[in-house]
C-alpha cells in the first residue's frame, strides 16, 4: 500500500481513539464550586472575551484570581480568547461574565472537546507525521508504525481528551522546533520553540539542550564566523517572537512583572500531592517538608536539579548532534521531573515527548518509559473517571508498540546502545543481557497491571488513606529513576558509526 | 507452501486487527449505552440463580435466553467467576444494574464494569485466529473451522461446527454449505478423472464418524433439556417466529427493497386514486417497533415464504459444489454464499447477519483481487449500514473517519469509486442536509430507510457477482483427501 494512504489510515484511526477516549468524564465534572481543569478552561475564554488585556492577570472585582486564575504565558490566553469567540457565536451563556461559572451541558462538552481535536490536527499531528517520515529511518512501513505508536501514546490521549488541557499545542510547537533544528532550519526551529515557551511555561524543561544545542552547534561553526552569525540571527528570533507574544504587555512594567508573577509561583511548597519524583518518594521515608525551610528546600532542589540536567548538557554542547539532542532533551526533561520545585504529574508528559522520538532507535526502553509514564498519572484518571480509556488505551499502545516496533527482540547489547557500559553492569551475572532484560519488562508490566488493578477495585484501609497513589507514585519513581540513568549512559556512550555519519549537521 | 504462509501472515494481521477493533468497541460501549451490558448480565443472571429448567422459561426481563443450550453453559462458568466480583449483578431482579447512573463511583460499579469489559475482552483474545467484531469469539470458532477444513483436517472442522452451531444456532444458515461439502468431498474418498462423482468410494466409516460427531455434540448441549422434554420450548426461544419480517430497523436485504416498493406502490396507489386510503393497514412497517405487520400492495411474506427463497438461492451453489467440488476454496465459496443467502432472504434478519458473509469473503480476499474488490463492497456497506445507530453528535467523527478510511482502502485499491461518490452524497444528504431541513419532522424515518436500500442494493450487487464468480470459475484441481 502506498505510504500517504497507510498515512491517513494511521492518522484517522488516531483521531478515532482521541475521540473515543473524549466522550468519557472531564475533570472536575459535576463537582462543585471548583470543578477542575475543564472548568478552569471554560473560565479562561469568560475571562479573557470579556475583559480587557490590561485585567487579565490582575485580580479585580471582575476577575477573581483564586477561581482558576489565569497562571499560563499569554499565548495560551490568546488561543482562549479565540475559542471564546467561537463559543460565543454558537452559544453566548457559555462564555457570559459570570454567570457562567460551572456551566456544563453536552453541547458545551462537545464544543471544549472539538477545540482540542482541531488543535491537535492543526498542530501536534502533522509534526508527528513530518517527523516520522522525515527524521527516521528505516522503511517506509516501519516508519509509519513508529507514527502510529507516537500518535497513539496514552499519557497524551488521555489527558488532553480525558482530563482536559492544551498539551497537544505546547509539545507540538515543541515538536516542530525539534523538526525544524533535525532538518537544519535553526532559526525557525528556534521561533517554533519560543512558541512553545510562550505557551506554557513547563517548556523549560527542554530551554536547557535547545539552548545547548545551538550554542554547541554555533561553537562548532566558529565563534568567529558563521557561528557568530547563527548566534545572533537565533538571538534576535526568540527576542522577536517573546516580544510578539508579550507585546500588549510592555506597555507597563507592572503589567509584565504580573504576568511572570502568575506563571511563576514561587510561594509554593516543594511539591503537591503525590508526584512521582524523588521529592515525594523521599518524603514517606523521611518527612523533608518539615525538616527543612522554605528557602533551603528551594536551594537543595536547585542544586540538585542543576546536578542531574549538567552531565548530558555538557555533552550535547560538545557533540551537537540530533542524536545527542534527542537524549538530551530525554534526560534535561527526567531530571527537571525528578529533582524539581513543584512538579505536577502531569509533567511527565514533557519527558514523554522526547521519549516517543526515541521509539525508532531505543523502542523497548521507549515503549517501558512511556508505559510507566501513563501508569504514573493513574490516580488523576481514577479521580476523572477515566479508567476504561486509560485500560484500552494502554493496552492498545503495548500491544501495537510490541508488534509492530518488534521491541521485544531488540535487546542485544548492541541494540541496547549502552556500549561498553553493558559489561559493567551484567558480567558479575554472567547471564544474556537480552534475558535480563526482557524478564525485567514482563515483571514490571506485572507490577503496573497489578497494582491499576489494585487501586481500581480494592479500598485502601482507614489507616493508609493514601495507600495506593503512594504506591503508584513510588513505582513510577523508580522506573522514571532507572530510565534517567539508562538514557544518560546511552548518551555517554558511543553511537553506532552509521548514525554519526547521517546525523551530523 | 504459499498459501500457509499467506495465512500466517493474514492471521497475524487479523489478530493485530481484532485487538484493535475490540479495543475501540470498548469506546462506543462507554459511549452508547449498549444493551448489549444488560443482556450478558441477565443470561449471568438467569443462568447463576436459575435451576435449569427454568432457564428457558424465564421472562422477567425483556432478553430472554435465545442461544442455544451450550452457549448458556458457558455463561453458566462465566457467572461463577462473576460472582467474586459482585454477586448483586447476578440477581435476576437487578435489571439495569450496571446502566444505573449513580453518583458516586463505588468500587462496586467499577468492578462490575471491568468484568464484563474483562470477559468481553478475554473471549476475544483467547482465540488465536479471531477476526472482527461483535461476536468476535464465535467468529474464532468459525475462522478455525474453515481454517482446519482448508488444511483438510475435516473431523476437527466438523467438531468446531458443532460447537459453534450449538453456541449460536444463526450459523444455521450455513450448515448446508458445510452438509453438502462434508458428503460430497469427504464421504467420497475418492472423484472419477473428469472430476465427477465415483458412487463407489463411498466411506460409510466416515459418514459415521462425522454423524457420532455431530450428534455428540448436540447431545452434550440439548441432551438435559430433552431429558426434560422442553425442547419444544428451547425451539420456541430459539426461533421467535412472532417477530416480523424485518428488524425494527431493516437489514440491508430483499425484504428492506420489497418493503419499499411496497410502501411506494401504496403511496402511488392512494395518489392514483386506485386503492383507498382507509383499507390500508395503520401499522408503520417503518414505525421502530418489532411485531407483525402486512404488506399493503404485494402479497405478505410468510416465514415459510422466506425459508423456500432461502433454499432456492442457495440450491445453485450446493449443487455446484456438489457436482464439481473445487476443493476447500470452492467450500469457503459455498459457505460464503450460503451465509449471504440466507441473509439476503431470510426472516428477521440483523443487520450484523452480515459480518458471517463478511468472515470468509475475507479469507478469499487476501488471495483473488477481484474478491477483494466485493469485499470492499461488502464491509463498505455493512459498516455504512451500522451507521444509523450511531446517531447523537458525538459520534459524527467516528463516522467521518470511518468512512475516510474504507475510502481510502477502496481508492488504493481502485475498485468501486462510483458507489463511493454514491456513498459520499447520501452520507451528506443525510447527515447534514436533512436534520435542518422541513421534512425531519414529517419523514423521520427517511434516513434509515434510505440507508437500507442504498446498503441493500450494494449487497444484491455482490451477491450477484459472487454468484458469477462461482458458476463461471474455471475448475481448481479437486484436491484429493
């Protein structure tokens, strides 16, 4: 069969599960006064068609900050701002000042819905496609299966249709700058960035190997000649499209610092509920909240977090190859995850990202990783409602990951690209990497089936209210744990030759 | 060889295929309140508290037990692992349980939920060559019965027939295919060289063989119930003739046409001022509801009526298979007509009657390119037919990119364009032109009854030209047993 029409027959049957796992729960529904992220979404377009620019991040009488304040950068204000006005055209109680508050119908669900799927088809999917039938590998069929696993990650279905959010817009800006600086095209892969930046501000996570990465390339080039040029044309790109985005905002100083001091939080605790990073993991051995302060928690997970995201960044500023860029991205997302301030699980999705560009080149440890990051955000979708979806659409993803990307058969060491690593760690056993391996995927699988089940069906017992979302998180802890450290040795050691002869750029 | 290799690979794809369309009806069963829930509770229901011989005189709920006997054994086993789960679903008198929206999500509710998702699913895992759909292990049974006769295993075949037959008595509709293939090819070790029959090589050895068989088989599944004398009662469930002519909502055949050309003769009949209005029957055959009714122009169909067409429209392919055998493909063609003729006449018919047709037509499809063409054909409107169930506004996109997708199969493929411009223009007429236009309110119907008739005329059409492709074949090698 022809590419473009396997293409679309993959492309299509992604929409169907995006649209089958949308007609199910949103968070928040049918719980008063808060509700959730959909109504926090819903009172974002209220805000923003009906005030001026100048109140949205102010609190004022109209515009109360502690009813889902407005906390992302102004690009995700303007894109409600157009929703607004479409919803206003079909139904004007949906947006009214107001009165509006904690409206739900199956109308206004089916519209909030549609604007994420035409989003995702505008944005996120053709960086998908682009990038699966330009930057891989390998034959056509089995780039399109690489497609049809990228597009059917769980984690990502789940909630943007599920729980409800715009991730399909930052991470597909972010995916067309990864496509952009893979095809060579830095200083549009740098704009499509910025983009992303000034969509949601958890796109740090990825600033430090772009910026690594063009720096790297730009010192390659020479400092003193065309480097300097590159340097300069990416410089004055991102200030150009910060200035675009930011530009009702500079009128005013205060209006600026207001914004930053929305999307910015920094009066908050070390973290929230139960997150799978070591923060948290660390906390049900020893309480670290009450034993430091504020400030020192703040300082330790800095310096921590600076620790962890060093290592692979320095090597990509050494050797800026889309290789080496692809892990990093990986391995700077994992360790911002980790070791961060107020991290939300569902930032793991900005680590998974990265991970589906790696479904090519590392499918088993890829397909592991992003298996443990859905599983991780269990306890959301328990609280949404959303378990079915989360049971078909995992299970759909490992078993097309597992036959079309054939993951299970590549675990040589070779296949593995942990390079002389490998010999470090397995000759004390002296037993077949692949075996170790493999048996290691089928009892974690185990372990994650075991305990989705668990903590859908039995109560966890007075005692231990929180029995089974620290369980979940402390497994998916030790799973993100091991992948950081597996993807940063694959960065460490040498790739392939083939792979240094086609990528370097 | 070739043609095990091919089926590997096709059943690797079609198991790869079944997990993903069991998947995705895991979406439309949160979506769309199925019945189908309520029904495999009650059987669990009936068949748990219920002695059994009270399992076919049960009538509390409207869905009643209408498998044959071994198929409500098997839910019998299925209802004891159920009742670890929750043991309320299993009172007969809980109708609805699972469909009673409730406040909160108690573990109960969700427990109830993944069994019946988890049983769904696991039976449809559980069969190595599956294909798709709603019955889908059932189908397994069929695929692998086909499968073992095409590997000339035919005692297994046979014992898988039996099986299947007594867990589903629609596959009725093809034992004669399986009948005349049986005798003619199996029986008769042995053809005379211009490929007719040798009277002599009868094997009465293998007649009973397949006799003792069969008889088994039904004897393991009816056998208490005999003993209990209610087979006429069983009989009665199993073959609810009190129902009418067509389904409340009409299967793509024969009848769906007659009864248009019926509703427009009378219509014309009224206008002509050649009947009189007050003498036709009040009774909407297009009124959504299941009973009996009679046709107002034409002479009425009488289930005796249908059965004859049935017979008549299978007598060609039987005695071709029975005069020149063409081996396992020449069965799978029979079997394969068989299941479309009794669809095509057969008395209330279901429209998903026509995944049985679809089935083989699939296994002959990955071979011959011009049975891929009425393949696509025929899964075309088979699923275009199932579209009026998915009515409300969410399912519009599940619509669109179904029908993008066989689109697209179809263009690549290079056959049927005109039926997809057909196809393309009723789709927006329909979906999009009519709910805002006057007649909505007047013509509710009008939808699914276009719908029948355009997917009814896309069925005759293939029929015909499978009909065609069987009677002017040139002969395979009768393969020799």
């Amino acid at each position: 069969m022809q590419t473009w029409s396997l293409v679309s027959i993959c492309v299509l049957l992604s929409i169907i599960a995006r649209w089958g796992v949308s007609l199910n729960s949103y968070s928040g529904a049918g719980k008063p006064p808060m509700f959730g992220d959909y109504e926090a979404q819903r009172h974002w377009q209220e805000v923003t068609y009906n005030l001026p620019i100048q109140e949205w991040y102010f609190n004022t009488t109209n515009n109360d900050l502690n009813y889902w304040g407005l906390d992302y950068p102004p690009l995700t204000a303007y894109h409600s701002w157009i929703c607004a006005y479409l919803a206003k055209t079909i139904n004007p109680e949906w947006v009214e000042l107001h009165k509006s508050r904690g409206y739900e119908s199956t109308q206004h669900k089916l519209f909030m819905r549609t604007t994420v799927l035409v989003a995702d088809l505008l944005i996120y999917i053709p960086a998908v496609v682009l990038y699966c039938l330009y930057l891989t590998d390998g034959s056509s069929k089995k780039k399109v299966s690489v497609m049809f696993c990228f597009l059917l990650y769980p984690g990502l279905i789940l909630i943007d249709y599920g729980h409800f959010q715009y991730n399909g817009v930052s991470l597909g800006f972010a995916l067309w700058g990864i496509l952009a600086l893979g095809l060579g095209w830095d200083v549009l892969g740098s704009m499509a960035f910025s983009l992303a930046l000034n969509y949601k501000q958890m796109e740090l996570y990825h600033a430090l190997p772009f910026f690594c990465y063009l720096l790297g390339k730009c010192i390659k080039t020479g400092l003193m000649g065309r480097g300097l040029f590159l340097l300069v044309r990416v410089g004055v790109t991102v200030l150009a499209t910060f200035a675009l985005c930011w530009l009702p905002f500079l009128a005013e100083p205060s209006q600026a610092m207001q914004v930053v001091r929305r999307i910015f939080p920094v009066a908050r605790g070390l973290f929230e509920d139960k997150v799978a990073n070591t923060w948290c993991s660390l906390n049900t051995l020893i309480k670290i909240r009450s034993i430091l302060s504020g400030d020192s928690q703040l300082y330790l997970s800095l310096a921590c977090t600076l620790l962890a995201v060093l290592p692979s960044c320095i090597r990509l500023l050494t050797k800026p190859t889309f290789w080496h860029f692809k892990l990093a991205l990986v391995n700077s997302s994992l360790a911002f995850f980790l070791f961060s301030f107020q991290v939300h699980e569902k930032s793991i999705l900005l680590a998974a990202l990265p991970a589906c560009l790696l479904l090519n080149d590392l499918p088993l440890m890829a397909l592991w990783f992003l298996q443990a990051s859905t599983f991780s955000m269990l306890p959301l979708f328990l609280k949404d409602g959303l378990l079915v979806p989360y049971i078909v659409t995992s299970l759909g993803f490992l078993f097309f990951s597992i036959y079309l990307l054939s993951a299970l058969d590549h675990c040589s060491e070779d296949k593995l690209r942990l390079g002389a690593y490998n010999k470090l760690f397995y000759w004390v056993l002296k037993m077949d990497l692949a075996f170790i391996v493999r048996w290691k995927f089928y009892i974690s699988i185990a372990a994650m089936v075991g305990l989705s089940i668990a903590a859908a069906v039995l109560i966890a017992p007075l005692h231990l209210p929180d029995l089974f979302p620290v369980l979940i998180s402390t497994t998916a802890f030790l799973h993100f744990l091991g992948t950081f450290i597996h993807f940063n040795v694959v960065q460490f050691s040498e790739p392939p030759s083939r792979k240094s002869q086609k990528k370097s750029n | 060889s070739r043609p095990t290799v091919m089926a590997a690979d096709s059943c690797s794809w079609f198991s790869a295929l079944a997990v993903g369309v069991s998947l995705l009806k895991c979406f439309f069963i949160s979506a769309y309140r199925s019945t189908d829930f309520e029904v495999h509770r009650n059987w669990l229901a009936i068949t748990h508290s219920l002695p059994v011989s009270r399992w076919y005189y049960e009538n509390t709920s409207e869905w009643t037990l209408d498998y044959p006997p071994l198929f409500a054994w098997f839910e019998f086993g299925l209802s004891q692992v159920a009742r670890s789960f929750d043991a309320n679903m299993l009172q007969v008198e809980n109708l609805n349980y699972a469909m009673c929206p409730r406040e909160t999500a108690g573990a109960s509710d969700t427990a109830v939920s993944c069994f019946l998702i988890g049983s769904v699913l696991l039976l449809q895992v559980l069969q190595v060559h599956i294909h798709f759909q709603y019955n889908g292990f059932l189908f397994g049974f069929l695929l692998l019965s086909v499968a073992k006769h095409l590997q000339s295993q035919h005692l297994q075949g046979a014992l898988l027939f039996a099986f299947l037959l007594n867990l589903k008595h629609i596959y009725l509709y093809v034992a004669p295919a399986y009948g005349v293939y049986l005798l003619r090819s199996y029986c008769f070790t042995q053809d005379n060289k211009d490929g007719s029959i040798r009277w002599s090589s009868f094997s009465l050895r293998r007649l009973l063989a397949l006799g003792a068989i069969v008889t088994s088989v039904c004897a393991l599944s009816f056998g208490p119930f005999i003993a209990m004398g209610q087979l006429p009662q069983v009989l009665s469930r199993l073959f609810p003739f009190k129902r009418g002519l067509c389904h409340a909502y009409w299967a793509p055949n024969i009848w769906a046409l007659y009864n248009v050309l019926d509703k427009t003769l009378a219509v014309l009949g009224v206008r002509l001022k050649l009947l009189d209005k007050a003498e036709l029957p009040l009774a909407s055959m297009t009124g959504g509801l299941v009973q009996e009714f009679e046709h107002s122009v034409l002479p009425s169909v009488t289930p005796a009526v249908t059965l004859v067409c049935t017979l008549l429209s299978i007598l060609p392919a039987a005695a071709s298979i029975w005069l020149r055998p063409r081996g396992a493909r020449g069965f799978l063609r029979c079997l394969l007509l068989c299941a479309l003729g009794s669809f095509m006449f057969g008395w209330h018919v279901h429209e998903k009657a026509i995944l049985i047709a679809i089935l083989p037509l699939s296994i002959l499809a990955v071979e011959n390119r011009e049975d891929a063409g009425i393949f696509l054909i025929l899964t075309t409107t088979g699923h275009y037919s199932l579209f009026p169930l998915l009515f409300t506004a969410p399912l519009l996109p599940f619509k669109v990119a179904l029908m993008l997708m066989f689109s697209i199969f179809s263009f690549t493929y290079q056959c049927s364009y005109y039926l997809d411009t057909l196809k393309y223009f009723t789709f927006s007429i329909l979906e999009v032109v009519f709910p805002l236009s006057p007649w909505q309110q007047r013509l509710p119907f009008l939808p699914l009854l276009v719908t029948s008739v355009y997917c009814a005329m896309g069925v005759c059409y293939a029929f015909l030209r499978l009909y065609a492709s069987l009677l002017l074949q040139r002969e395979d090698k009768p393969k020799l047993l």
